[in-house]
C-alpha cells in the first residue's frame, strides 16, 4: 500500500479517475471493436510501449538512441529462435532475449559513455551497431539469414507458448503498456529518475554535485534495451517472421522514436499520445491512398504531418493538451 | 597469394578510389552543413538521389549528358537548399537535436516518396558514348565513366576549397563556423551565410548525385543508404573537416570494394559500419579532424 500510495502521490484526483475510466475502457475494447479496430489498438498499444520504453534513455536520461531496433530484434530473434530450434516456450525464451538486449544495451552504452559520445555521435553509434547486427543476422544462418525466420501459425490457443489469435496478444501488449508505465512513474519519483534528470538538463554539473554520471546513464540503456526486447519477443511471436532488413533496420528503429517525439519527451503520457495521434493518421493515410493509386503518398501525407508537428508543436503534443485540459503533467 | 590475386585486388582499390571521390563530395556537402550550423542532415542520402533523377530527367528529356547538367544541377540545389534553410531549417539552428532531427527526417520522407510518386520504383539509368571505354595503365583498367566522375569529383571540391580560402563569402562562413558571437559582434548577416552554407552543402550533394547517375542506376530506395553512408564517411574522415570527408569517402571506397572481392559483396557495408564504431570509440572526432572542427 506505501508503493501504490507513493506512485499516486501528487496526482490530480481527477487524473486518477480519468485513468482508470481509460482501463476499464481499454479492458472492455475486445468486445466493443471490431476486428479491424481491434489490429489498430494492438499496434497503437505497441507504439506507446516501445515510445515508452525509449523515452527512459532519451525522454528521462537524455541520450538520443538511433539504433533501438537492435534490442527489439535482438529479444524478438532470440525467443523465436529458441522456440523454433529447439521448441523452448516464449515464456522462458523472453528471459534469454531480454538478457541478451540488456547485455548488448550495456556494450553500447558502456562504449558510448566511457568515451563521452554526447548526442549526435552517440545516436550514430548506435545507428552503427544497429546496422551492424542487421548485417550480421543477414548471413547467420541459425538466425534464417536473410530468408527469415518463420515461426508455424497454430491454430489452437496455447498462451503457454504465446500462440493463439489477436485477442491473446492485445492482453499481453495491454499488459505490458500498463505494467511500463506505472514502472515509467516508480522510476520518475525515485531517486534514480531525479539523477538522470539532473543528467539530462545539464551533465557537467550533475557531476560536480556528485550524481554518478556513468552508472546512471548505463542503468537507464540497460533498462531501456530490456524492455524494448520484451516488445521484440512480442512483435515476433504475433506476426510469426523476423527478417534482418526489418527487425533491425534503421526504419524500425526511428519508428519506435517517433510516438514520444511527437507525444512530448520525457512524460508519461506522451508515448501514449503519440502512438494514438501516429497510428491514427497511419490508418487515415491508408486509406486514403488506397483511392488515390500513387506509389509513397501516405508517407508523403505522413512526412507532411510530421513537419507540421514538428513546426508548430516542437515540445510534443501532451504538454499543449494536457494545459488545455487543466492536467498539467510538468515536462521534467 | 597469386600475381592474379594481387592484380586483381589492385584493380579493387583503383575502382574503390575512383567512386570513393564522389562518395567524398557527396560527404563534404554534409561536412560543410554541420561544420558550420551544428545541424545533421538526415535528409542527405534523399537530396543525393533527387539530385540522381535531376540528372536522369536531364537526359531523357533535354538530352543533356550527367556531365553536363552538373552545373544546371548544382545551380538549382544551390537555390533549393538557400530557400530550404531559409523557410524551414533556420527555426531549428540551437534547437535540440531530437527537433532537427524529426524536421529533416521529414524532409527526407517528403523527398523520397516525391520522386517514387513521380518516377515510380523502378531504376533509372543514363545511356552514355564512353560507356564501355576504358583506359589500361599497365596491368590496370580504368572505367572511363569512373574516371571522369572522380575527376569531376576533385575539380569540383578544389573549386570549393578555393571559395573557402580567398572569396569573402567563403571567409565569413567559415568565421562564423569559427566564433558565431563573433561574427555576429563584427556584423556579419550569420542567418544569410547559414542559408548560404546550406546552399552550397545542397550544390555539392545535388553535383556529387549527377556524377554518381553515371556509375549506377538510380532508384528511390538508395536514398537511406546513401544518408548512411555519409554519416559513416564523415565520422570516420572527422565532421566538420573538408579534407576529412574527401579522406574518409576514399577510405569508405576502397574498403567497400577491398571487401566485396576478399569476403562477400553483401558483407561491403558490414565492413564500414565496423570502421565507424572503431573510430568512434578510438577517436571520435575523425581520423582528420582537428580539434575544433572546420
């Protein structure tokens, strides 16, 4: 009871109200949506957890990670791996992939902070390593090489091994969205979250007043890149295949930034926002290039949104929402 | 080791050497923009491949040769850039790095997806006379369309070395690349030589996609690689650093080809990328960079 006291601790009453309104609807969903409707929360829901999950390194620690895509092909390719070679459940080969993620989080980010790689060179450091294991996979055979890695669609509902129909993993992706961001708000009022505060405002002097810069940055990417694997194992096992040129292509990975860019960096909500906002203008964009029969108009469309965003709502969309509605999430 | 071996791993740098030229003009392009306004252009690798299908379009509608609507070619990126920066980018200079990042990543996206809505998926070449010459040096063969594009390549970055070095312009770019407060303190118009710069960063990649038409065919989705490609080339050369990005595109160029020959084709990129990190790690501001940048 102390926890959940002090995870709503500050919190408007009605933001809380609003919260639970939000769940219950979302619990709700499967029955009120249709099948279409349904696909498009799973991917929103996928969106604000991943946008979730990067924004710990980049939203609350401030360092740009370009190469995300790595750890969510890295979990991704190792459970289904491990499912597919030798018949290991998801269940027990998510721990197996998130490790690795972590572990490969922990040599990028110890390579990049121990040599002070700051921004751009940081964010192209982890482009590097991220186009680096694509190439890689590319030619590993145990992996599918560049032909893939399918998994068999079974039928019948087993969610001891993750195998069943939409319904199963719009539960498990809920799940997930909802236990990061409670995680996301424990690590915001902790301690840890007050230091990679201080670090992302200004490096330098969260040294002087001894906040230990490089164990915090590394906790931050350790954490980031374990969690970004959880959606990997969940992203292979729902659409059964992983190619190399997708799971860790750069594309991927500046996908998994755009919702907590556009949402607002560094709040709880915006990762949340901005899936909505990115997958909902995805769908419209869809469809509306569906009756305009000309190839790249609905990334036209998107790159236009986009860069009117980006223009006249540079901070992100939650913070301009949120004062209009009176909830006043602070950016921190 | 055989003689063929080593003839033929001879011929592998020359090639390398020669598309490693145009791989350094297109890098100096976003050398120069971040030398001097801090900002990434993620949308180089999409203004290289607009500025291909301008050449295509050159050539299948005026009949102009890559090589002569070069000049057309720089002379109008020069002005997109200039009208680019100046309605677009300026907002952005100083902003957070995330910002102007999503800015030209939108850009980019327009960019792409403007010439696949146009021009469509397909590859698009340019049928020239000296296609197939060549020219022996001893045991070596030299492409002929190679030659002339590295060639150009170098003409054209001296051309941009000497504007650096003697014109006024050229000079406040480079002090207001220096010192900003500075150059605002001795009243140089920084916004106009910002606009300026990127014109001329845009000239370069626009001339460097021209030459590059005339050694592969060009389609819509190079474009990602190429903006890779640059960021490697400038890291590794050293950002800011005009020599730099030349070095680097020639080093990035023979180690492509070294590596297609003595592992695999498709493993060419793996090795850069390996380069990249290994100078990030060892010396992160550039095999040729100075301290302080340009």
């Amino acid at each position: 009871m102390r926890l959940v006291s002090r995870l709503v601790e500050g919190a408007a009453p009605r933001s809380l109200w609003g919260l639970g309104v939000l769940l219950v609807l979302l619990l709700a969903a499967p029955a009120l949506l249709g099948k279409y409707g349904l696909s498009v929360l799973i991917l929103i829901l996928y969106f604000a957890y991943v946008g979730q999950a990067w924004n710990i390194l980049m939203g609350f620690a401030g360092q740009l990670s370009l190469g995300h895509a790595l750890y969510a092909g890295l979990g991704g390719y190792i459970a289904a791996g491990l499912y597919f070679h030798y018949g290991i459940g998801p269940w027990a080969g998510v721990f197996a992939g998130v490790a690795a993620a972590a572990l490969a989080g922990a040599v990028v980010g110890y390579l990049g902070f121990r040599f002070s790689l700051a921004g751009v060179y940081f964010a192209l450091l982890t482009i590097a390593f991220g186009e680096f294991t694509r190439l890689a996979f590319d030619h590993w055979d145990w992996a599918g090489g560049s032909g893939g890695l399918f998994l068999k669609v079974d039928a019948k509902v087993d969610p001891l091994k993750l195998r069943g129909g939409p319904l199963l993993f719009y539960y498990v992706i809920l799940a997930l969205t909802v236990g990061i961001f409670i995680l996301c708000r424990a690590l915001l009022e902790s301690r840890l979250g007050r230091y990679w505060l201080a670090i992302r405002e200004d490096p330098e002097a969260a040294q002087a007043i001894g906040v230990p810069v490089l164990r915090c940055k590394m906790i931050a990417i350790v954490i980031s890149a374990g969690l970004t694997a959880l959606a990997g194992v969940w992203n292979a096992f729902y659409y059964n295949n992983l190619f190399p040129e997708t799971a860790f292509s750069m594309g991927r990975s500046i996908e998994i930034t755009l919702a907590p860019i556009i949402g607002g960096l560094g709040t709880l909500f915006g990762p949340i926002v901005g899936a909505v906002v990115l997958t909902g203008l995805g769908e419209v964009f869809t469809d509306a290039s569906d009756y305009l029969h000309i190839a790249g108009i609905k990334q036209i469309f998107y790159g236009l949104a986009l860069l009117v965003i980006v223009m006249f709502r540079p901070a992100g969309l939650w913070p301009w929402i949120a004062d209009r509605l009176g909830f006043g999430e602070r950016r921190r | 080791m055989t003689s063929d071996f080593l003839i033929s791993l001879a011929q592998a740098v020359t090639k390398g050497l020669l598309t490693g030229m145009v791989y350094g003009l297109m890098a100096l392009g976003l050398s120069v923009i971040f030398g001097v306004m801090r900002v990434v252009n993620f949308a180089h690798g999409e203004m290289m491949v607009v500025g291909m299908y301008c050449a295509w379009a050159a050539s299948e509608y005026l009949g102009l040769s890559p090589m002569l609507s070069l000049p057309l070619i720089a002379v109008l990126f020069f002005g997109l850039g200039y009208a680019l920066q100046r309605t677009l980018i300026s907002p952005f200079i100083g902003r957070p790095e995330h910002q102007q990042f999503l800015l030209l990543l939108a850009i980019a996206m327009l960019l792409v997806n403007g010439c696949l809505a146009i021009a469509g998926p397909d590859a698009h070449g340019v049928q020239m006379d000296s296609q197939f010459d060549s020219y022996e040096l001893g045991p070596l063969v030299f492409d002929a369309v190679r030659l002339h594009a590295a060639i150009a390549a170098v003409a054209i970055a001296a051309l941009l070395w000497l504007f650096f070095k003697y014109t006024r312009t050229g000079k406040s770019i480079r002090a207001a690349a220096d010192n900003n407060m500075g150059a605002l303190v001795v009243g140089l118009d920084v916004r106009r030589l910002y606009a300026f710069t990127f014109g001329v960063g845009a000239a370069c990649v626009g001339a460097a996609g021209a030459l590059m038409l005339t050694i592969i065919p060009v389609t819509p989705f190079l474009s990602a690689e190429y903006t890779l490609l640059a960021f490697v080339i400038v890291i590794v050369g050293g950002l800011g650093s005009m020599t730099g990005a030349l070095m680097g595109g020639l080093l990035i160029g023979v180690s492509e080809a070294v590596a297609g020959l003595v592992l695999q084709p498709s493993l060419k990129s793996m090795v850069s990328f390996g380069l990249l990190i290994l100078v990030l790690l060892l010396r992160p501001q550039g095999l040729f960079g100075g301290k302080s940048g340009t």
